[in-house]
C-alpha cells in the first residue's frame, strides 16, 4: 500500500486550509475519505483518513513521536526557532515533548488532574454555572458571557492566576494558537506578540510564587522541594519550564472547554430532537458529551513524527520508517462512516466507541476529566434555564482550523 497524492487530494487540502474549510472541513474530510485510507499532503506528511489509523497514531508512543524541534525547524531553514516567541513557548512545553523530558514532566503535573481529584472541583463549578447564567438572562454572546468565564475561572483558580488577569488571555492565547495552522506572515507576526506577552506575564507570576507561594497548583509546581541534602527535587520545575507548562495548562484548560460549550451548543440548536432529549433526559449528560465532541471536537489537527519503521493501519497497511511525519486530521477520524455508522448524525445515544477528540497514549489530553466535567455541568443547565434559545444571526467562526471553535454567538432567550 503506497500514500496517494493527485491533483484533486492537492485541491481539497487547499480547500481545507482555506475559509471554507475553516467554515465546516466535515465535507472536505468525507471526499478525502473516498479519495483513498493514505494521503500525501502537500507539505510532505502522510494523511491517514480513517479512524483506526488515526487512533493508532495517538496511542502508540513507541513508534509514533513529536518531531524534534531542532532537527524539524533545521528543515525548514529556521534553525533559530527560539528566537521566536510562538515557537519557542510552544517547542519547550510537555505537548511537543518525547520521554524521557514529557515522562518527567508529564508526572510532576499529572496527580493534579486525575478523575478524582478534578471530581472535587465540581461543587465548585455547579455553584459557579447558575450565576453565569444570570449574566444571559437579557441574550447575548454566550462565549463571552458563559463559556469563557466559566472556563478560565476553574482554571485560572486553580492555578493560581488572579481574577483580574484572566480576561487579557482571550485574546492572547487565541493568537498564539495561530502558530498551529498553517499561517502568513501577519498571523505569524501576531502569535510571536502574543507569546511575548504571554511569557512576559508567566515569568513574572512564576517569579512572585516563588517568593510568596500560595495553595494553588503552580505554587506547588515551582517551590523548591528539597531531597534533604540542600539539593532540589527534580519534581520542581525552572523558569522555562514553569512558564511553558502554565501557558499550557491555562490555554489548553479554557480554549478546549470554551470551543466545546459554543460547537455544542450550535450543534444541539440545529438538531432539536437531540436538544429535546438533553432537556429531559438527565441520564443522557455523560454519553452527550462525549457525542458532541466526537460530531464537532475542538482540537481538528495532529501530528506525529514516525520513530520506528512499522505499518500505520496494521497489518497490509502503509509501511513507514523513522523521520515520516504523520498528519491527523482530528474530525476526519470522529467521521469516519467506518467506524460510526451515519456519521454525520448528531445522536446522544450514540455508542459505538470512543472518538479520538483527546488524542491518546502518553500525550493523552491531561484536562480531559475537566473538560467533560464543566461541560456536563454547564451545557444542560444552559438549555434547560432556557428553553426558547435561539440564534441570533450567523455565529462568527474563529479563523483557524487547528482549534474549531467561535468567537462570537450570539442568542436570545425568551422568557426564563
């Protein structure tokens, strides 16, 4: 089996990448599909279009692996990456990193976001959802007035980051994810100001913990913890690696669960069966989640660099060797008729296995738990405190394939 690359795989990656991908890549995704299960994309990297494929990238970590920043930007004639802010915070950061730097990372971080521990946030969260609500009681954008204050308040609280700090990162962290797609000059000029800034602010906050540490997580992340013999504990992380992880971590934390609460939203206006069972069916919440991130997931693209010379798609599938670069398009996979029949069908009752929205094995997205908790707390409250929701006008798209979401959406409510 070899990856097929022709003039109309050419064209409908062009499409993807372009408004009317960033618009809705869904139709795009499905004539890919037909295409053929391996693509060549323009850029060089193998495209599988078929879930299993996909699925098998994210879980299996001994063969698939994040590029290594200095040899991949060494390829693209950019061997001073670090001067860059965007790719600098990014490329330094657990998500871009291999064991055994993510391995240590990766363990420092992860007993703060366990299913247990993320559980015990919930009181906090049903308390917070009821008055965010009261903010909608007139209409409005609910990412501004609901999604977003709702997401950057768990995290920003905690980790730390002052309430009075948290709005300036709307902006800041949706600008610097611009350096995930594929960009100009402008959007690459406005990620490295945003990373400036970002950076800026996280030395700093990292530097005021460090001196006076509070009960947050990253407090506990960056005091040293002493070994007993003067030296420090290698769970304590320095400055680089405490302001990409908390760039991570708030970025990854709210942008996920902001996206999703506004595709979930639009995706259950547009399908008021599915809408009508929400509203009356409480048992419905966890599987409804995990639908509507499977029908409309945030994170759309992937990527991995192959390690080992092994078959993608098992057995008579596509052979590839070490320095391959593997690109998977997130809602190609959720799509994929293959391995959920009607795929294009909103269903809350859907079971037929899991979607690969979180990705898998070691980068497995940490906030998971989160993610699905606040979204199952605050999508049913939203929609059962008002019944006559409704659109108003066309939600603004945000102009990015990588992280599908809106940045306006506005909605009337009817009468309370």
């Amino acid at each position: 089996m070899r990856a097929v690359r022709t003039a109309e795989s050419d064209e409908l990656f062009a499409r993807l990448n372009g408004p009317e991908g960033r618009r809705d890549p869904y139709p795009i995704y499905g004539e890919l599909q037909r295409i053929a299960p391996f693509l060549e994309h323009p850029d060089g990297s193998i495209v599988p279009t078929r879930y299993a494929a996909c699925d098998q990238v994210g879980r299996d970590s001994r063969n698939f692996g994040r590029s290594d920043p200095d040899r991949f930007f060494a390829d693209l004639a950019l061997p001073n990456w670090r001067d860059f802010p965007a790719l600098k915070l990014l490329n330094t950061s657990m998500a871009t990193a291999n064991p055994p730097v993510h391995t240590r990372l990766r363990r420092i971080v992860s007993s703060h976001f366990t299913a247990r521990r993320v559980e015990e946030l919930r009181l906090g969260i049903e308390r917070l959802v009821p008055d965010l609500l009261d903010d909608l009681a007139d209409g409005g954008d609910v990412i501004e007035r609901v999604a977003f204050p709702l997401s950057a308040s768990v995290m920003g609280e905690l980790l730390g980051i002052p309430a009075a700090d948290r709005a300036r990162f709307k902006s800041l962290m949706g600008d610097w994810m611009l350096i995930l797609d594929e960009f100009s000059e402008e959007s690459f000029t406005r990620s490295n100001a945003a990373a400036a800034s970002i950076e800026e602010y996280f030395t700093a906050f990292v530097a005021d913990l460090r001196a006076a540490p509070g009960e947050d997580l990253m407090s506990r992340l960056v005091s040293p913890a002493s070994h007993g013999d003067g030296t420090d504990s290698p769970d304590t992380l320095d400055t680089e690696e405490a302001v990409a992880m908390a760039a991570l971590l708030f970025s990854g934390g709210f942008e996920t669960t902001m996206h999703l609460l506004g595709n979930s939203l639009v995706a259950l206006l547009e399908h008021p069966d599915q809408l009508a069972a929400l509203r009356s069916e409480p048992d419905l919440e966890r599987t409804a989640v995990e639908e509507l991130l499977r029908f409309d997931s945030p994170v759309q693209v992937s990527g991995r660099e192959v390690l080992t010379e092994t078959e993608l798609g098992g057995p008579g599938g596509l052979r590839v060797g070490p320095g391959d670069r593997v690109k998977i398009y997130v809602g190609a996979a959720n799509r994929d008729p293959q391995q959920f029949p009607d795929p294009h069908r909103l269903d809350l009752r859907r079971d037929q296995g899991p979607h690969v929205s979180f990705g898998g094995g070691i980068h497995f997205c940490l906030g998971a738990p989160l993610t699905r908790l606040e979204t199952s707390i605050a999508l049913p409250a939203l929609v059962r405190r008002y019944p006559d929701l409704a659109l108003v006008g066309t939600p603004r798209r945000r102009d990015s394939l990588s992280m599908r979401g809106f940045d306006f959406l506005e909605v009337t409510v009817g009468s309370p």
